[in-house]
C-alpha cells in the first residue's frame, strides 16, 4: 500500500471514531463547541487562500469567525427561525459557484475567480459559517442519527469518488479546475451514496413519497458536494496551493478534509426544511 494511502487510511482510523461519537453523544452545545475548532482551522487555512500569511492577519481572521458563529449560536438558540436566511445565502452562494465554475471549464469568464483578499475573506465566511449553523441545527431538532447519516453520505460519496476515480477514471470532470477529478468517481460517489441512502429510508421505514424526496435530496446533496470540493481546488490553484496544509497525514489540510461537507450542509438542511423531512 503506498505511503500517502496508509496515511490516509490511518488518519480516518482515528478522526472518523472521534466524530461519530461526538455526534452521537455530546449534547448540542457541546457538539457545537467541538464542531467550531474544525471550522476555525480551516479558517486558519483559508487565510493562505486570501493571501495573508502572517499571524497578526490569521488571528484576525478567526477571530472575526468565532464572532460569526456565537452569532449564530445564538439565533439558533433564541430565533431558531432565523437559520433560513443563513441557509439562504449559503444556497445563492453555490448557485453562484456553479456559474463560476461553468465559467472556468469552458472559458466564459475571464476572470472568474476574484484576486482581492478581502472578498476572497467574506466568501470564507460565506462558506465556513452557514455549513457550521447547518449542522448545529441538524443536531439540535433532528437526531445524532440524522447528523451521523449526512457525515457518512458524504464521506462515502468522497471515498467512492476518490478510489473508483483513481482505478477506472478516464473521463476528466473539469481539467481546468482539478485535472485528476474523473466523471468516472462522480458516478461512483453518486451510485454508493445513493444505496445508502435507500438502505436509510428502509431502516427508518419511510413512505414511498418520504422515500423519494429523501433520496432525491440526497441526490441533490451529493452533486454539491463534489461542488464544494472543486470549488476550494479552484482556489487552491489560483494560489498555486496543491494542499490548504499538512495537518491531516495523507489528506493535506482542514479545507481538505470538509470543502465537501461545507457546501452539502447548507443545501441538505435547507432541504429537509423545506420539504419537511423527518428522519
């Protein structure tokens, strides 16, 4: 087994026991709290992205995180109502990166992705704070099952796409944003998602009509996750950053590790309110 693979490998042994059960038992505040430390570090990691590599402007920066999120924490305490707004911009965010992305494949756009650091820091926030609020809340009124449920979609959706990419990847998904993305591991993460998701509304005993909004949500939720993720490699590349770190042994850094999870979030939790999914 190569090096970077075992790395890999060995470096989810221990986060992934670590998060299923934090999710299935800390209370929501707590979760909350341990939650926050992922989200600060890939905000410690975005700074590279703006372009601010001393530690005065890194500071700063999560600092003005932090901020957002107790912010956020308290709406979610007091004014629970107050998420779809959040959600919202979160939603009009990944719609925009979308066109964005349109724009770079097949050269719409000229210059599609801003070079200010200081818009590229609002859109950090942007991208960090909703996915943080997303989960919370997902914890707080639904259950540590449903929490458990979206992580492993999604990590499953990315391993599938990682490993059946690498072994029978042929077609390029978007060579001008990240050249070894394959259409091959896009249906493969689709596929494995889409069977555990099936096997959940089985375990659940979902309705038929319960069913097939849940799976086509997760469908949904699926795609923007593979958004996420080359969302934050067209950053990476326009800074010339093949990782956001080397924190994570065989999976480079923080932003690495959740760009999946902090476009699904948002997307899966506007969903489920939306059409008023319980499960």
């Amino acid at each position: 087994m190569p090096k970077k693979l075992q790395q890999r490998v060995l470096t989810a042994l221990i986060l992934i026991p670590s998060v299923v059960g934090g999710i299935m038992y800390l209370s929501s505040t707590v979760l909350a709290i341990a939650l926050s430390i992922f989200v600060l570090l890939a905000a410690w990691e975005w700074t590279d992205i703006c372009g601010w590599h001393n530690n005065f402007a890194r500071t700063t920066y999560t600092t003005v995180i932090v901020t957002g999120l107790v912010a956020a924490f308290l709406i979610l305490k007091f004014h629970p109502t107050n998420i779809y707004p959040i959600l919202s911009i979160a939603v009009g965010w990944w719609l925009l990166m979308l066109y964005w992305q349109m724009g770079v494949q097949y050269e719409w756009l000229n210059k599609p992705i801003p070079k200010s650091a200081w818009i590229k820091a609002i859109l950090g926030m942007v991208i960090l704070i909703p996915a943080w609020t997303a989960l919370v809340y997902l914890h707080q009124h639904y259950t540590g099952y449903s929490v458990l449920f979206f992580f492993c979609l999604i990590w499953l959706a990315d391993s599938s796409a990682y490993f059946i990419g690498k072994a029978y990847g042929k077609h390029k998904l978007a060579v001008k944003i990240s050249p070894k993305k394959t259409w091959e591991g896009v249906y493969g993460a689709i596929g494995c998602g889409l069977l555990l998701s099936l096997g959940y509304t089985l375990w659940r005993e979902m309705t038929l009509h319960e069913s097939a909004l849940f799976i086509g949500l997760c469908f949904i939720t699926i795609l923007v996750s593979v958004l996420g993720d080359l969302a934050e490699s067209m950053f990476k590349r326009q800074m010339h950053l093949k990782d956001s770190s080397q924190l994570l042994p065989g999976h480079g850094g923080m932003l690495d590790r959740v760009d999946s999870l902090t476009s699904a979030a948002p997307i899966f939790v506007f969903g489920t309110i939306l059409l008023g999914i319980r499960f």
